[in-house]
C-alpha cells in the first residue's frame, strides 16, 4: 500500500509567528536594557522595580498600537486592490482572462494549457483567481490587524516579565549580571523556538538574536554608568 505523501510547510503561521516573535523579543531587549542601564545608573531596587514594570506596560501598548496600524494598512490595501479587480472583472472580463492567461504562460504553460486553466479557474471563482496570481493575496497571506495586535501585545508582557522577575528576585548587586545573562539565555530560547515553529535552522536564529541583545544591553548600560556618573 503506498504510502500518502504529507508536506510539512509551515507558512500559515507566518503572520501570528512574525508579530509574537517581534513582540517577545521586543519585551525581552527593550525591558533588559531599561533595568541594566537604571542599574547602571546606581537607582534603588524599588525604583528599578517601577521603570521595569512601566517599560513593559508601554512597550506593550506602544506594540499592539503600532501593529495594529501597520497591519491595518496592509489590509486596507488589499481590500482596495481586491476592489478594483473586482471592478475590472466585471468591466473588462476578456482582458482580465488575457491577463490570467499570460501569467501562467510567463510561468511556464503552453498557450493552449494556460487558456484551459484560466478557463477554468475563472469559471470557478475569478476574483479568486486573480487575487491569488496576480495580487499575491492567499487566506494564509492575508492581513489580520486585530490578531497581530494582540500577539504583539501578549508577547511582548511575557518577554518583557522575564527580566522584571529577575530585576526583582535577585540582590542588588548581581543585577548587572543576572540580568543580562538571564536575558541573552531566554533570546537564545527564543530564536531557537521560532525557528523550530518555522521549520528555519534553529542555531543560526539564536545566534542572531542573542548578538543584537548583547549590543543593546550594552549600549544602555553604558549610558547609565555615563549619566549615573555624571549625576553623583
């Protein structure tokens, strides 16, 4: 009996996967260099504490804000394209079909071939046809503003959290050290578990993630120990 042949493509989780992956390590990045640049800066535990946990809180609204719009965007040019082929479908159908026909010839089919599955796909389901071919518009593809939003938003509190909880367990005098070690540790699990979701190596994404931590981390806490100094 032979066996049924089963792909494991993964780009339906592309849209969700991209925003709680930005929103994670967003959290993660942007709440760590808060707390080690203030800890640099010599501030109190309850201070640190009270930066830490309002950095998380905007930066998670700033997130769901900011996808929202940009994916709102996106959508609302999707929509006005889908529009006009729609208008143009029931304007010019001949020339929509010419146009259909000479994709597929430009990928590959015969004349003859290319007419018989514009034929039919048209036949089917035109505006379909053309948002797939000739917009790049899919139901995997599409733009969903409301659930990037609230993927950024929740992933960026869980990412944003990790550190907090560090800042705020540890003594005082290892949260130069704690902290940034933890943070570059849960960027390397990051980036080895969104490649893994997305079927891409995983060393190669851990790496990239921990390296631009590492920079951002240490760029703050420069500035801190610089306008701490400078203050005291």
């Amino acid at each position: 009996m032979r066996k049924r042949h089963r792909e494991g493509h993964r780009l339906d989780r592309g849209g969700w996967l991209r925003a709680a992956v930005l929103g994670a390590n967003d959290g993660i990045v942007s709440t760590a260099s808060l707390l080690v640049g203030v800890a640099a800066a010599d501030a109190s535990h309850s201070s640190r504490l009270t930066a830490g946990i309002a950095g998380a809180v905007a930066g998670a609204m700033s997130m769901a804000a900011g996808e929202y719009v940009s994916v709102s965007s996106q959508a609302d040019s999707e929509k006005a394209n889908l529009a006009r082929e729609k208008e143009e479908l029931a304007t010019d159908d001949a020339g929509e079909h010419r146009e259909l026909m000479g994709i597929y010839m430009g990928r590959g089919l015969d004349k003859e071939l290319a007419k018989q599955v514009a034929d039919q796909l048209m036949a089917h389901d035109a505006l379909g046809a053309h948002a797939r071919d000739e917009l790049g518009i899919t139901e995997v593809s599409a733009a969903r503003p409301l659930q990037a939003a609230l993927a950024s938003a929740a992933s960026f509190s869980v990412g944003a959290l990790l550190p907090v909880t560090v800042s705020a367990l540890v003594r005082i005098d290892l949260v130069l050290i704690a902290v940034p070690v933890t943070a570059l540790v849960f960027l390397a699990a990051l980036g080895a578990i969104a490649a893994r979701a997305g079927g891409a190596p995983m060393g190669v994404a851990a790496l990239r993630v921990t390296f631009w931590g590492a920079l951002a981390m240490a760029a703050t806490a420069g500035i801190g120990e610089l306008f701490g100094t400078v203050v005291q």
